[in-house]
C-alpha cells in the first residue's frame, strides 16, 4: 500500500501548538529500542495530530530513540505496517485489529496478523454520514442513487462504510458514484459540488468536517439504533453526535461509535512499550490540546475491548495501576 510522508511544516504548527502546555515529562527508561515510528492516518483526520502529540512525549521519555511519524491510510495500512515491523506503534479501530488478529481476506489481512500486540484502548469513533443540504439527503434511505466518498480503500472508515451501509440494506451499487478518498479530498469533492455526501470515521469535531461545514450548509444524517443492531458486531455501539458538534448542526444525531486503539508489536522493547504507555496516560491534556477527540481516553477504559494479546511493556504499566492481575 502507498504510504505518504508527513507534511513538515504542519508537524512543526502542531509541535509549536502543544509546545506551550506544562507536560510531565521524565525519561523513564533507557530502552534499547533505537527507532518509534509513530502510524497514523490522513492530515486533515484524528489519528495524525494525536500522532504528532504522542510522539512529542514518546521522544522526551525515550531520549535514545529516534521518533517520527507517519501519515498513512489508516487502520487496515497501519496493522500491515506493525506486522511487517515497519512501524512501532500505532493507531487503528478496533473492528480492524480484530480482523487483522483474525486473518479477515476481505478486509485486507490475507493471514491472520499474530505479532500484534494491543498498547491502549483509547477514544471511540462516530460513524458520521454528512450531506450536503442541496442534496436532499436527511435520511439513510435518501442515499440511494447519491454521490459518496467512503473512505480509502481498505482503511478503517470504508470497512466502517460497508458494514454501516449494509445494516441499513445498501450495497455500492445503489449509488450513482463511489469515491475512495480521505477526508479532506472527499470534502474538497462535496465543496465543488462533486459529491453528494461523505461517510467518515472519526472523532467528533474531525478537522474534515468542520471545514465541510463553514464552506456549505450541512445535514449530519442519523443512523438510528435499529440499523446499528443489524450490523451484527459488538464492537459497534450506538452513540450521539452532539449538537453544535459541527457549524448548522442544532440537534443530537443519532449514529455508530466504535473504539480505536493504540497497537504495537512483539517485535517493540517491553521497556520502550511501559514508558509509551505510561507516558500518555501521564500527559493526556497534551493530547486534549491536540484534539478534543482525546477528552475520551481514560486508563479505566484502556484494557477492555479487545481479544488481541496486550503488549508485556503495556501489562506491567497496568498491574502497577491496578487494571490488570
């Protein structure tokens, strides 16, 4: 899969942002682990700033290594990454790493990826479906015949697309056009007027979105709680999307929550994994000022969720906390 190097300029912006916060930083460890690459997904996502705000911690507590992060295609792209040992440390949503762990084909893991390890589950992402006003859309049935962007292929937010779409009894097929982009571009479309509606997975207040809605009036469209029970996967929730999450958006929405989780690999130093775990849990207003969408990561939330093996380094942090025997 192409991988994409991450925008300089904007990593400084980030850096710079955070850089003003009092954070509790210490090195921990001298581990002998000489590189953290840090997997994220697109610019204009969640997983990229907050990357960008964990790898500043990870390199004040892990002085000998040398951090960096990298802007990808997301879940399905980030676990391929980790299994190859390409990348030590990543973010992904949990419906993917339980394909990954499972060897699901279709979802793009042709053998069951054995040398994951989980870190930390962190906050959920909102399935959200957003339209146009002009379109017409306000309900799942409206969708039928419209123009919509699903994600890139394989990422996390198209596997999200097709379970959620299929649920509410739409196939691909139904609609006139099927883009495959990242936010941002998927916005762009919806700017000129060349899509209908963009499905993306993502905190709530996505960078994305927010765009979309001070350029053009929107409609942020329900998934009722009856279709997110036909999904058939307990990894699926049913959530709101708050009002005035997004400009023009005055009421609750009802929609899909699933979690994300922070995944390294059996190949990662047990001593590097307890100070990454650590470290976050020390610095979570850091990560708030990153984006908002963090305000939902708790160490009470941390262990749950998962059937994949947790990391030795991220056990030890969690026996010491009292979250596992």
């Amino acid at each position: 899969m192409q991988s994409f190097k991450p925008s300089v300029r904007r990593r400084s912006l980030v850096l710079a942002a955070l850089g003003s916060g009092a954070l509790a930083y210490a090195p921990l460890v001298r581990a002998q682990q000489k590189f953290i690459n840090v997997l994220t997904g697109g610019q204009s996502g969640v997983y990229y700033p907050l990357g960008v705000a964990l790898s500043q911690i990870y390199g004040k507590v892990l002085p000998d290594a040398k951090v960096t992060v990298q802007s990808t295609k997301a879940s399905a792209e980030n676990l391929n990454l980790l299994q190859a040992g390409r990348g030590e440390i990543a973010l992904t949503l949990g419906d993917a790493l339980s394909d990954a762990w499972n060897g699901d084909k279709e979802a793009g893991f042709a053998t069951p990826l054995k040398k994951l390890r989980a870190v930390a589950g962190v906050y959920a992402n909102y399935i959200q479906i957003v339209a146009s006003a002009d379109s017409g859309i306000k309900t799942m049935a409206d969708l039928k015949g419209k123009r919509i962007s699903v994600g890139a292929p394989k990422s996390g937010t198209e596997l999200n697309a097709r379970a959620v779409l299929k649920a509410a009894g739409l196939a691909y097929s139904d609609f006139s056009k099927v883009e495959y982009l990242a936010f941002g571009e998927s916005v762009e479309l919806m700017k000129n007027r060349q899509l209908d509606v963009t499905l993306q997975s993502a905190g709530l207040g996505v960078a994305s979105i927010r765009d979309l809605a001070t350029a053009v009036n929107i409609v942020v469209v329900p998934i009722p709680a009856d279709i997110v029970a036909k999904v058939g996967d307990a990894a699926y929730q049913p959530a709101t999307i708050p009002a005035n999450t997004y400009t023009g958006q005055t009421a609750d929405v009802p929609t899909v929550a699933i979690k994300n989780f922070l995944v390294s690999h059996e190949g990662v130093s047990s001593d590097a994994v307890y100070a990454m775990t650590k470290s976050m849990f020390d610095n979570l207003p850091t990560l708030v000022a990153a984006h908002s969408a963090a305000k939902g990561i708790s160490k009470e939330g941390a262990v749950s969720g998962t059937s994949v093996t947790f990391h030795e380094g991220a056990q030890k942090y969690y026996r010491e906390v009292g979250l596992m025997k």
